[in-house]
C-alpha cells in the first residue's frame, strides 16, 4: 500500500471500515445463504481475501512477525529510556561539567 492510501492516512477511518467488515463476515458465518445473492466471482474474491487473512504466504507472515516484534521492542526501549532517562547518572551527564580555568585536557594515543 502507498503512502497516499486513504486507509493508511485515516486510521479511524480504518477502524471504522475494519468494524464493518467483521460485522459482515459475522453475518455471512452465522447464515452462510447471503452469499448465494452474490455473483460467483464476488463471493470467490470474499472467500479468497478471508483466507489470506486468516492464513496469509509465509513471507508475509514473517513480515508481520518482525513488523510486531520491532513495536513491541521501540515501545519497550522507549519506556525503559523514559525511566532511565531520570536516574541520576543520566541527570549528572546532562549537566554542565565546571572544571578549572587553566585545565588542559591531555588524550594519549
């Protein structure tokens, strides 16, 4: 999907529209004859997309396992930073070193 898909761009809209769709597929599973006022290729495509959602390629499966792990790693590195970010080493690095006038810092190679 590009970056100018309006689903991408509206997350509430996707919810939205994510909400619909379950409701339908809940109808269509408790009574499964609303698919016989369907055309045969519009059910085949219904059918077809469900599976791939349920049991998508291997290579997207991966994708979306490391897609997860990587949130699930950023927010849990952010929350740790967040933490760590107010202990006192952290607070001591961020401060103005005073040092003496004449002091010459000396590197050996």
């Amino acid at each position: 999907m590009s970056a100018d898909n309006p689903i991408e761009s509206d997350p509430d809209n996707l919810t939205e529209r994510l909400r619909a769709a379950t409701e339908l597929l809940e109808q269509i599973a408790a009574d499964r004859t609303l698919l016989s006022a369907v055309a045969g290729e519009e059910r085949s495509r219904l059918v077809q997309a469900a599976g791939q959602v349920y049991c998508p390629t291997p290579a997207e499966r991966r994708r979306l396992v490391k897609a997860n792990k990587r949130v699930r790693k950023n927010t849990k590195k952010a929350a740790d930073d967040s933490v760590l970010d107010e202990t006192g080493i952290r607070k001591l690095r961020r401060q103005r070193v005073k040092g003496s006038k004449g002091a010459v810092l000396v590197i050996d190679n």
